[in-house]
C-alpha cells in the first residue's frame, strides 16, 4: 500500500511539471503568433481610429507595451482580450451588413481570419444575443 502512494506522489508530482512546461510552451507560442500576424489593412485602421478605449482597455494597452503582447484576461468576468474585441467589432459590423445573413465561408474570405477564431467570434456574439444562426454554418443579425 506504501508503495501504491509512493507512486501516486511521483506521479501527481511529474504531471504537475508537465503542466508547468505545458503553459510555458503555449505562451512561447502565443508570442509566435502574435509576431506573425499580418498587417493590418486600412479598413481595420479605421476601425481602431473609430473605437474610443475605455478604461480597462487603456491599462491593458500600458501593460501590452510593457510586456510586448497582448494582456489576458478572465472569461468568467465577460472580458475578453483587446484583440478579439475588435475581431469581434468587425465580424458583427459585416454580418449586420448583411440583412438576408452570410455564412462563415464569406466571413473568412472578408476577414482573412482563420475559421477557428470566426468560430470563437460567432460563439460569443451569439451568448451576447447579438445575433442568430438561421442554419449551420449561416448568421443573421438578431432584431
């Protein structure tokens, strides 16, 4: 029995390491791909000139400029990163645009985005009521 617990110990304490090299790998990663994203196109410039930064948004910007990427913050609360915010702003602008819906195929094509994060996007505003899905795959806004 000794020996069972030993083990357990070893084992827990092993996958907690795991865990740990875990994390720091996907933020090596994370900062990859923020360094590989595209430029951004004028369309999205406009956006940014737009959008006036709240609060939060502001010290989120401060420590990006410390750290160099993007500050993350906490799902439960309702925050979400400065980044898909705006991805989120700019998906819901095209869909509105679109008064019969449009289907993720043509918000991959306007945005260039990669479909996991359309899918990401949709799902959000879609929790936010802001729109509806007609069918698989197709968006509507609500109202």
């Amino acid at each position: 029995m000794k020996e069972i617990s030993v083990f357990m110990k070893a084992l827990a304490d092993g996958l907690k390491t795991m865990a740990q090299g875990i994390e720091s790998f996907a933020a090596k990663v994370e900062d990859i791909e923020t360094d590989m994203q595209p430029p951004k196109r004028e369309e999205e410039k406009e956006e940014e000139k737009e959008e006036k930064p709240s609060e939060k948004q502001a010290d989120a910007e401060k420590e990006t400029q410390k750290r160099g990427r993007p500050r993350k913050t906490s799902q439960k609360g309702g925050e979400v990163r400065d980044t898909s915010r705006k991805a989120m702003n700019r998906i819901y602008k095209i869909i509105c645009s679109y008064p019969d819906g449009i289907s993720s195929k043509e918000l991959r094509q306007k945005t260039g985005y990669e479909p996991k994060s359309i899918h990401n996007v949709v799902y959000r505003l879609k929790q936010e009521g802001k729109i509806i899905s007609k069918r698989k795959g197709f968006y509507v806004k609500t109202g």
